[in-house]
C-alpha cells in the first residue's frame, strides 16, 4: 500500500487550482426567428483541484470536453457557469481583466507542435514575444534567457534565426516548451503534448518534461487519450465522460483499483505489447447525442452494471468512494475494491 | 429538403429590402436637387413642383423610404420622362431581351467551361490541357467589347455569315431561327470571359477533389476510370463549381451591358446605359432594382442546388 | 543534441538550396513573357512626356482618318487627325494608372474589412459580412453603372466605382484567409504570450494573410483595367479630350466600318496589357500558393506508374497468397528522389496476419499501396521488385486486370474512416457500388447483400442505415462501414492501413475483435500496418519492422517482442509507455529518423545506435534469416535477452 501513502503525502500539498463546477456550452440562445439553437454542452459541472507541484492528468476519449477544460484554465475561454480559483484568486476575472498577469502564471502547450509557431516567424521572435510582454527584462537580459531557455530544452542555440518549418514535429515541440517557460509561470497546462509525435521522439519530449518540472518546480496539468502516457506520468488521474468527470484519484489507486466500469472499461481496451485478448464491449457502444443528453448516467448505454436508478438519476462525482476519500467517481454502482 | 428551400427563401427576403435600400439610397445621394436630377435639363418649373411632391420630398427620409417601398411593392416604379411611358412596362420588356441573351451565354459558359475544365483536368499537362489553357487566359484577358467588336468585323462584315446587330430582322423574321441567327454572335461574345473562368475553376476543382482519400477508395474499390472521374470525382467538383455559375451570372448580365451596346440588342444593359447619359434616373433606379432582384433569385437556385448535391450542407 | 543540430544544419543548408520567389517565377516561361511585356509596356507608359510624340490631343482635321504606316503616323490618325500612336501611349498611361489604383483601393479597404470581420468575429463577423453579401447581390457592373450615374461620368467617379464593388471581394477572400488562421494554434498561443487583439492581428495574422492579399491584387488588376475601360467604352469613364484606352476603343467604334483600327489598335492594346498582367499574375499565384508551389496539386492516374531497372525476381514461395519481393517504390519531386520503399519483402501466407511496424515515415503505406498500384503517380513510381497474387506479377498485369484484382481478391481499409468514405454519397450506394463493380446482380439483390454486409460488421438498424450519409456516423460506425465495403467480394487479401488509428481506443478495441473474428470466419489474409506494438501483440501472427523504407527485422510476433534481435526494435519497444508498469524509465532513441532522399551509406540506423560501429556505416546489410520465419537486418544483433 505504499502507493496510497504517498497519495496522502501528497494531499497535503497545498492547492494551486481550484476548478468548482465549471460548464461551458456552445450555441444555444435563440436565432433571428425566435427559435432554440441548440446548445452543446462542452463541460459540465466539472470539479477539481490541483496541488502545487503535482502533475494531474486528464484522460478521455475525442469529444470528451478534454480540451476545452485546458483552454479555460488558460484563460483562452470563458466558463459559462462554475468558478475557477487560482492561488486564492478569481482566474476568470483574472482572464477578464488582466490577460497577462494570468499568462505570468499560468501557460499552455499544444497538441500540434508546428500549427502553434507561426509560420511566417523566426524561432526569436517567438520566443521573445513572452519575454517582452509577460517579463520585464531589458535587452541583454532578454538575449540571456533566450540562450537559458533553448539549453533548457536541449536545443542549440543557433537555431533561434529559424523558421518553424525547418523543424521535426520533436523539436517544434521542444520551442512550444521553451515558449510556455519563458514567463516562469506555476502551473503549465499540456493538451496533448506528445500524441502529435512519432513514439520515439515522444519518449525524449516525455523524458524533458520530467526534467524541467523538478527543476523549475513546475505544477503540471497532463491531458491525453493515451491511457499509459498518463499512467507513466501523472501523481492524480481524472478520467473524464462526455464533458463530466467520470473519476478521480490517485494514479495508482485509479489504474490498479478502478472504480467507474467506463475507466475499467477504456484499461481493458488498450493494446499492450505481451497482452494476447483484447476485450471489447459487445454492442457497438456509442456516445450519446451531446444536444440531447440522457438525464442519468451518461455511460449507462453502455455499461455492463446498469440498473434502473442509473437511467432516472445522474450520479455525482463523489457518489462512490475508494479506498481514500481522495478517490472517488462518479456511480452508482461502482466496481467492488478488492 | 422543402423546409430548407423554404428557409432559404425567407432569407433571401432581408436581402431583397436591403437592395432596396441600397437602391433609394444611391438616388437619395444625388447631389443638388433631385427633381432636376431626375427631369434633367427637360424641367420646368411647375414638372420640378409636381416631381417634388410626388417624390415626398417634403418628408424624411425613412418616410420617403417607405412611400417610395409601398409604390414599388404595388408595381409602380415611376415614370421614365425620356420615354413617357411607366418605367416597370419598360424595363420589363427590355429584361426579357437580356434574359434571352444572358440565358443563351450562361448556358453557354456553363457547358464549355465545364467540359473544357474536366478535359483540362484529366489531361493535366497534355496538349489539350496546354491548348485550353492558353484559351481560357486568352477568353479572360479579352475586353469584351473590343471581342464583339472583331468578331462582328471577322463573321459580318467579311464573311457575312451573321448579321451586324439587333435581335430581329427589321422586316419578316421575328420567328426562332431568326432570333436564334441574331442570337449566334453576342452570345458567344458574351459567354467568352465566364466560360475561361468556370473552366478554370473546374480544372482545379477536379485536381483538388482528385487527390482526395475517397478517389483512392473508388479506385481500391475497382471502379473503372470512368466512373471514377465521371461520378466520384465530378460531383464533389461540382458542388465547388455550382456557385461561382451563380456568380458569373452576374458578371453574365454585367457584361451584357457591353454587348447590348456592341450588337444594338434591345436589352437593358443598353437601357441603362442611354438612361445614365440623359440622365433618366428613375428609369436607372428601376432597371437596377429588377436586375439585382432577378441576380438574388437566381443565386437563391445555386444554392438550393448546391444544397442538393451536397448532404452535409443540409 | 549533435545529432539535432547536425539535422537542423542540413536543413539550412536545403534552405539555401530552395529557389527564391524571383527565381521561380523567371522559371515559368509564360510568366517570364508576360513580365517582359509588362515592363516594356509600363516603360513607354512613363516614358510618355519625354517622348518624341505629337500632343495627343491636338487636333489635324486635314489629315483625318490617315491609315496604318503614314508618314509622320505609324498608327495612323483619328477622326480629328490625332496621332493615334501618340494617343495610345498616353491612353495607356491612364488605363494602367486607373487600374493600379483602383486595385489598391480596393485591396486596402477590402483587407481591412477582411481582417477585422475574420478576427474579431461574432457580431462585427456579422455586420460586415451581411454588408457585403448585400453589395454583393448585385450584379457587379450594374452597381458600378449606379454609382457612375449618381456621381456622374467622369474617370475618377469610374475608378471610384470600380474599386468599390471589388472591395466585397477582397474583403471575402480576406476573410476566408483570416478565420481559417485565426483558429490556428499560433493565434492563441500569441495570445497567451501576452500580445494584445491589436498586435495578434497585424504581427501574427498579417504577414500570413498578405500573399493572400498580393495573388487577389495580382490576379485582378487585369480585371479592374478592363472594367474602368469598359466604363470608358461607354462613354461613362474618361471624358474628352481626355483619353483612355477604353474611351479611344469607343470613339472608334462609331467608325467600325470604315477606319477599322481606331478600334481595333486600342483593343489589341488593352488584350496585351490585360494578358500580360494575367500571366505574370498566374505565375505570382503559382509561386506563393503553397499547394500550387510543391507541385501536389497534380493529377494522380489509375495507377501507378511501373518502371522496372532490375529483373523481376523469382517467386521463392509458392504457397504464399500474397507475396512481395525487392519492392523499390519512389518519389520524384523536382530533383530529387525519395527512396521510400527500398526492397521490402513480404510473405502472406492464407488466413494468416502479418503486420508492419514502424514509425512515421518508414514506408508501411507505401508498401501497402505499391501493391494494388495505388501509390500516386505522379509523383510516385515502382522502381523495382513485385508482387504476386497466387502466382500473378501484379506489377505486370494489365491496367484492367489490375482494375478487377482491386476489391475483389485484394481489399484496402484506411486509416482516416471519414476522409476516405465519399462524402456526397450514402452508404448504401457505396457499398451497392462495391458489390455491383465485381459481380453481375440485380440492384435489389446488391442492397440485400449490402445490408447484411453492415450486419456482419454489427451496425445496428443496417436496412436504415443504408441511407445514411458517412458524416451522419461516428467514427467507428464509418469504419465499420469500411471494412464491410472491404468484405464485399471475398478478397483473399485485406490490406488495413492504420485501420484503427484514428480512433479512440474503446472503439479500436471493438474494430480489432470485430477484424479478429471476421478474419477467422473468413481465413482471409490480413496485411496489418500499424504503429503500436500493443495492437501487433492483439492480432499479428507474424510481424515486419520497418525503419526508413526497408524491412529491418522480422520474426513470428511473441518471438520477436520477447527477443527483439535488431537495436531499432528493442529500443522502439523501449521507448514506450506501457499501461500497468508506470514506474518503468522511458529509453527515449536520440535523433531521429533520416529523410530518404538522404539515405546514408550502410545501416540507416547507425546514427541513433548505441552497438554501432566502423563498418555499419559502409556497404549493403542484408536481411539475415536465422530461422523459418526470422531474419534481422543488423551486423551486431542482440543476443536473446541482451539489451540494446
Ligand atoms: N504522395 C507522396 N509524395 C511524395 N512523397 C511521399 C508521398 N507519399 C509518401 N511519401 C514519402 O514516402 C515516405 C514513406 O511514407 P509512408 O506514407 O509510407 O510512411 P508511413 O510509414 O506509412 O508513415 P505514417 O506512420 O505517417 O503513415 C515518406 O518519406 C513520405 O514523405
Ligand atoms: S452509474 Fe450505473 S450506468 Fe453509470 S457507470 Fe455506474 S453502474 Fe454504470
Ligand atoms: S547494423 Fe550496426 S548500426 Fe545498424 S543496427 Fe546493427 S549494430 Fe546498429
Ligand atoms: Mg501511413
């Protein structure tokens, strides 16, 4: 049980990020006619928090409100209900009010290494964007950290006169790191950061992310679909559903003791190299229709432990509880703990 | 598919007032005095008085809108002085001189610009593909009324194949082949510029639609060449093709402005034209007004088209 | 990281390599003609005032109407005894000056509208761009006759109104431009560096959008020449005495009969000036235009192109249902060639799966395509070896037999479900097509077969979902689709190419039982091309792995996971994380994969190994069969159990 002990150690770590019931829905309102758009609900009712010097992942399947949630701890978008709290302030309006005391603090990294340089930009004048405007830092200091930050990322140096397409995908992705470092912020929000990279250049990106986070003391939030990415690289796990949170806890607790069957169920279903069955659900299980959600559990269609109250009632996120009160999910009927 | 031609037709209804909007407000920026502006150096005091009164100058502007919006809902669109007759009588019988020819060149452009595109295409680099290329420049850098102009000069004057101007013969005639015989040269002149450009557009259509992931699948498939460019690869060409056939009808019914004034076609491009320089505003007003209608009803049907072709746009 | 600078060093130095814009444009022949044209045009134009010419607008009613060559009028003169030449020049002057300002005009306003409507979005998105489809409603000239009319002819109101109806259209194509970048990562991530809306639009989007900007001036300032021209034509333009081509062309007009040139000089004038800019303005386009400029926007043909240096090989196996030896496939792009399948053998044995692994880049979709002649030609060709179905060189083959082996004994399933499917037909109709381009059935019994198809790959509702367009599915139903498409003749050969990789990984799941058991059913053979090891271990009997277009080693699949004998396979096995051992330490490979236009002598891989040494880097290194079924292609394998 060594592993729930260091969980414990670690929530005692203080918080950094509180995200309290966030939803954001797209469309909606009504058209030119008086009539319903319809609305799509992206994420909903999401909570979480995030403690200083963990790294958090998030998994789920296309769709799953993944990349939305990034962007509006970033900032780049606006919750339409729930609040966000970082370091005991209001990010929202943070977000609102002053867009670069929140850059400061907290910063992003694509998915697509080459689609987030701009093309028509030198490797400097990317990097300098963030020092200019986040930091303030006099030419020569500027021209120092330039050279810090590339040696951070294992690039050299004479590489900051080129242009972005002159870059792997691996090294694009080593820039949109050096970009996130620049303003030395806390907390770094990572979408994807390594599923647009051939598997031998993700080893060596995954491998510099761990490094810099014990160097700068970085707070990671790590989203992914790829189930042992996250595995291999997370303190805490939420596993998300169809815009909510399915499951969270412990990475240890959470792959070794599952309590959702929808994150025993996404386990089951990755391909491991030595592992001969695979299993699969019988029917072809599908999401349901995001403009029309079901009212119950949004897995039910899908689920093997269904029962009725799983279809009238929707089961909150701390509806099961695992072995620490840190682990939770949300079912009615959750796996047994064995 | 009936609800969305119906949604479609209710938006084109916002668009239709905006036009007559844009129409009142043109004639509204007439510098100086509008009545003189529109009686031009005909006026008399006392037609100045009527005209004014007529017109509601007296009131404002949004009143004016709406008198002159509620005359054109019932079909008046005023009187034209040059001619003395109701401007709505004479532009509707000059339209349907342009819609013959406009028809004819449309349909012209629509059938030589697809076909040359698609054989463009499928030769890429062949000599057809080099011929019609330098065509298709050749069609597009042409002033067209410079073309009427030798064309008439080549096939009128010294072949003497087809007559010089006019839409029939001054004496007998009046049937189709007369028509048709009359029809030959400004059709074809007409149809130059929008045939270079449909076919240039065409040909990389197809190209673009030709490295698609789904011609690889028809070909995987074991579909015959034929059937892979005539079927999987032409309609989603199409579907990129049929609105720009809807812009070129308006270029199609611009340009015969030119042509109507080269060939003498009694359309209402030259109708416009005769009435710019005596300065027969109203008479300008109204042909605007049913030539942009007629342009927003016949976009109205490429996209109802278009729609048809293309699921996703549903 | 030497190895990431020596790479990024070769990438300067193919920097350097690459033709300027200048250079490409001078390289289009027309394009070069229609430049020379232009500036000798533009050159007499402003030469005007310093040339020998008789005033053009003086009067000579004496000698009227002169023709072609007189003396003291190389073109002749008018109605009113002006030298023609002399007005031509000075017309000229005036077109092209109308012209370019005209296009700048519109260029400027119509971009500034664009960017805004495109980057700001929402409610100013909407006000701009209802104006503009308003403006646009009306047939282009005509608005231009309105505005003329209220403003009066005359050769400024003329150029005002030609630059503004085009103002929509700059302001539409900008636009376009403009929204499709503004969703672009760099957008938000300029954002979060902590540019202002302002900085992000004119330091981010601007420099994006202005070879945009440059190929719609250069493409319609032929365009807005012939336009003001034709205003002039109607006498609405220029006015007299002033002179312009189009108002020269009218006058002439009048005289059509009897002094053809007045009109016909002028016109030629106008198509010279016109062409010439159209030309150089294509050959603008081609070069800016990225897609036009790497050349893809080519035909590719039925099939691809077979040229053959060696001599076809023998068939070693004759068991085989598929078999593929010395397979050289490569692409010619300008001068130089990608050797991106470089002698690949293959075996498929009936019923059975043989996989390929291997990163991006290291020839499996090549492989599979060069099969069925699917790779594209241009710019892509079969240089070398062949594949035999049950004993038939494909490669040899006619066109048409090839056309019936497609889909019927050998059947492709791609990786990108939605990409692949055609979006404007059902279902139902793609896989009634399927059915119908192999066999001779009547339609109805085709639409029976095709339900049960989708039945047998487990799609609810298949009599409804025949209907069904492919976007109106998710991504697994579309796969399914595909692979019922793929089942619908009995192909002995099923060729999947990522067949799961676009999909989520509940859904992979479920298609790889569902190809598991339809391949048991059926005792197809299945050629499996994927990247995941993981998936290889679910349903490869047999495996080939790939690195830079050959096979480097291959074996039966457990044998060949348990003891990889090739450094590249044991370091790629290393190199990922696998769900269930967290704490294992990634051993990323440094450097990455070469280019294959730049292949190096000996091991590809040499490089990026830890075991290798003087001679791995010289000579050809076969594939070395050690059993049946295993051969490694490395001078230093590892030992059973070694580490690399
Ligand atoms: N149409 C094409 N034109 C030019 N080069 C091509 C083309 N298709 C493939 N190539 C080149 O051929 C080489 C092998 O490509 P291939 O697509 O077979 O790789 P792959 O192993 O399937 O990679 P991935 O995992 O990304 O699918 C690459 O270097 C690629 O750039
Ligand atoms: S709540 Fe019910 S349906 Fe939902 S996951 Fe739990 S057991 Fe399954
Ligand atoms: S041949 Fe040499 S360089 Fe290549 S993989 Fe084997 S040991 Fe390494
Ligand atoms: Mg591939």
């Amino acid at each position: 049980m060594s592993g729930t002990m260091a969980a414990d150690r670690l929530a005692e770590g203080q918080t950094l990020l509180e995200v309290e019931e966030v939803g954001r829905v797209f469309g909606g309102g009504r058209n030119l006619f008086g009539g319903h758009r319809r609305a799509l609900h992206a994420v909903q009712s999401m909570s979480l928090e995030v403690r200083r010097g963990e790294t958090l992942g998030v998994v789920g399947e296309s769709g799953c409100g993944k990349s939305t949630l990034a962007r509006l701890i970033v900032g780049l978008d606006l919750p339409s209900a729930g609040r966000i709290v970082f370091d005991g302030a209001d990010l929202v309006e943070m977000a609102r009010k002053d867009r670069r005391a929140l850059s400061r603090r907290v910063q992003y990294v694509f998915q697509d290494p080459v689609a987030s340089l701009n093309p028509r930009k030198t490797i400097r004048e990317i990097l300098e964007a963030p020092l200019k405007h986040l930091g303030r830092l006099d030419g020569a200091a500027r021209e120092r950290r330039l050279g810090e930050l590339l040696q951070a990322v294992n690039l050299a140096p004479e590489f900051l006169e080129r242009y972005p397409h002159e870059f792997s995908g691996g090294q694009a992705q080593r820039i949109g790191i050096a970009r996130a470092l620049a303003a030395e912020p806390e907390l770094i929000v990572l979408d994807e950061p390594v599923s647009a990279l051939d598997v031998s250049v993700q080893a060596q990106v995954l491998n510099l992310l761990e490094e810099l986070k014990g160097r700068f003391g970085l707070t990671y939030i790590f989203i992914s679909h790829d189930l042992s990415v996250v595995e291999s690289v997370s303190d805490r796990v939420a596993v998300m559903y169809f815009g909510r949170l399915a499951e969270l806890g412990p990475a240890q607790a959470v792959f070794s003791r599952p309590l959702h069957p929808y994150t025993r169920l996404l386990m089951q279903s990755v391909p491991a190299p030595g592992r001969h069955r695979l299993v699969a659900e019988d029917a072809a299980g599908e999401l349901p229709d995001p403009y029309d959600p079901p009212p119950g559990c949004a897995f039910a269609a899908r689920c093997p432990r269904q029962q009725e109250r799983c279809l009238a009632e929707r089961p909150r996120p701390d509806t099961a509880t695992g072995q620490s009160a840190a682990h939770h999910a949300a079912c009615h009927y959750p796996l047994p703990q064995a | 598919m009936v609800p969305y031609i119906a949604k479609r037709l209710l938006a084109a209804v916002p668009v239709l007032f905006g036009l007559t909007i844009i129409v009142f407000l043109i004639m509204a920026m007439i510098p100086g005095d509008p009545a003189t502006a529109i009686l031009g150096s005909y006026a008399t005091p006392e037609n100045v008085e009527k005209l004014n009164r007529a017109l509601g100058l007296d009131k404002s502007l949004p009143q004016q809108y709406l008198i002159w919006l509620g005359n054109l809902l019932q079909g008046d669109l005023g009187r034209s002085y040059t001619l003395n007759r109701p401007v709505l009588d004479e532009v509707l019988e000059r339209f349907s001189a342009t819609l013959i020819l406009a028809g004819a060149a449309l349909l012209i452009c629509s059938l030589a610009g697809l076909l040359a595109g698609i054989v463009s295409a499928v030769r890429q680099y062949g000599w057809a593909d080099k011929i019609i290329t330098v065509l298709v420049l050749v069609g597009i850098s042409t002033p067209s009324f410079w073309l009427g102009l030798l064309l008439i000069l080549i096939f009128s004057v010294s072949l003497r194949w087809l007559p010089v101007s006019g839409m029939y013969a001054i004496y007998g005639g009046g049937d189709l082949p007369d028509l048709l015989y009359h029809l030959t040269l400004p059709a074809l002149t007409l149809s130059a510029v929008a045939t270079g450009v449909i076919a240039r557009l065409t040909r990389t259509a197809m190209l673009e639609v030709l490295r698609q992931d789904y011609i690889r699948t028809a070909r995987a498939k074991g579909l015959k060449e034929s059937r892979v460019i005539g079927k999987h690869a032409f309609k989603p060409a199409l579907v990129n093709i049929v609105p720009v056939i809807g812009i070129q009808a308006g270029f199609v019914i611009g340009g015969a402005v030119y042509i109507e004034t080269v060939f003498q076609w009694p359309g209402i491009g030259s109708m416009l034209v005769t009435a710019i320089s005596t300065r027969d505003l109203l008479l300008v007003q109204g042909g605007v007004l049913v030539v942009a209608a007629a342009y927003v009803l016949f976009n109205l049907v490429a996209d109802v088209v278009q729609t048809l072709l293309d699921p996703r746009l549903r | 990281m030497s190895a990431g600078t020596a790479t990024a060093g070769k990438a300067a130095r193919r920097r350097s390599a690459r033709p300027g814009s200048l250079r490409l444009i001078l390289n289009n022949t027309l394009a070069t003609g229609g430049l020379v044209v232009l500036v000798l045009i533009c050159l007499v134009a402003v030469a005007a005032p310093i040339l020998p010419l008789p005033d053009p607008d003086v009067t000579a009613p004496a000698s009227r109407l002169a023709p072609v060559f007189s003396a003291g009028h190389w073109l002749g003169t008018d109605h009113l005894g002006r030298d023609l030449l002399s007005r031509l020049i000075w017309g000229t002057r005036v077109s092209l000056a109308v012209g370019f300002f005209a296009t700048l005009i519109a260029a400027i306003f119509g971009s500034l509208l664009g960017l805004t409507a495109g980057y700001a979005g929402g409610r100013w998105d909407n006000g701009i761009m209802r104006g503009i489809d308003l403006v646009m409603a009306f047939p282009y000239i005509l608005l231009a006759l309105a505005i003329v009319a209220v403003l009066g002819p005359g050769l400024l109101n003329a150029l005002y109104a030609i630059s503004l109806v085009n103002i929509p259209f700059f302001a539409r194509n900008i636009r376009g431009i403009t929204l499709g970048l503004s969703r672009r990562e760099f957008v938000d991530a300029a954002r979060l560096a902590g540019k202002s809306p302002v900085q992000v639009l004119f330091t981010e989007l601007l420099p994006n959008v202005m070879p945009v900007i440059v190929i719609t001036m250069s493409t319609t300032v032929g365009w807005m020449i012939l336009e003001t021209a034709g205003l002039s034509f109607l006498g609405l333009g220029a006015q007299p005495p002033q002179a312009d081509l189009g108002s020269m062309l009218g006058e002439g007009r009048k005289l059509l009969f009897t002094a053809p040139h007045l009109s016909m000089i002028p016109g030629l004038m106008i198509f010279a000036l016109v062409m010439s800019i159209n030309l150089l303005g294509d050959g603008i386009r081609d070069v800016l235009d990225p897609r036009l400029r790497a050349g893809s926007l080519t035909r590719p043909v039925a099939r691809t192109e077979v040229m053959r240096e060696q001599p076809v090989p023998a068939q070693a196996d004759g068991q085989a249902v598929l078999e593929v030896a010395g397979l050289r496939t490569e692409f010619h792009i300008g001068s130089s060639i990608y050797k991106a399948v470089g002698g690949v053998d293959l075996r498929l044995a009936e019923g059975e799966c043989l996989g390929i692994v291997g990163e991006s880049g290291s020839g499996k979709s090549v492989t599979a395509l060069s099969v069925m002649g699917l790779v594209a030609t241009p710019p892509g060709r079969i240089t070398g070896g062949t594949a035999w179905l049950e004993g038939e060189d494909l490669f040899a083959a006619s066109d048409e037999r090839v056309r019936q082996l497609r889909g019927s004994a050998v059947a492709y399933i791609f990786q990108d479900p939605l990409s692949t499917l055609h979006p404007l037909f059902t279902v139902g109709d793609q896989l009634v097509e399927a059915i119908e381009t192999h066999s001779d059935v009547p339609r109805e019994m085709a639409r029976k077969r095709a339900a049960e198809l989708l039945a047998l790959v487990r799609i609810p509702n298949p009599r409804q979902r025949l209907a069904a367009y492919p976007h109106e599915l998710s991504g697994g139903m579309r796969q399914r689709v595909c692979i019922a498409m793929a089942l619908a003749n009995d192909a002995r050969v099923l060729i999947a190419d990522e067949p799961t990789t676009a999909l989520d990984v509940t859904v992979q799941s479920q298609i790889l039982v569902l190809m598991e058991e339809l391949r048991r059913q059926r005792n197809a053979a299945i050629l499996f091309i994927t990247h995941d090891f993981g998936i290889v271990s679910a349903i490869c009997d047999r495996v080939a792995v790939m690195y830079a277009g050959r096979v480097v080693e291959t074996g039966r699949t457990e044998e060949l996971l348990l003891n990889p004998r090739h450094p590249y396979t044991a370091r790629l096995i290393d190199c990922v994380p696998v769900l269930g051992e967290p704490e294992r330490r990634l051993e990323a490979i440094p450097g990455r994969p070469p280019v294959v236009n730049h292949l190096p002598e000996g091991c590809a891989f040499a490089e990026r190994c830890p075991r290798s040494r003087l001679d791995c880097r010289q000579g050809e290194i076969d594939l070395v069969m050690t059993g049946a079924e295993r051969g490694v292609r490395c001078l230093y394998p590892l030992a059973a159990g070694e580490r690399a």
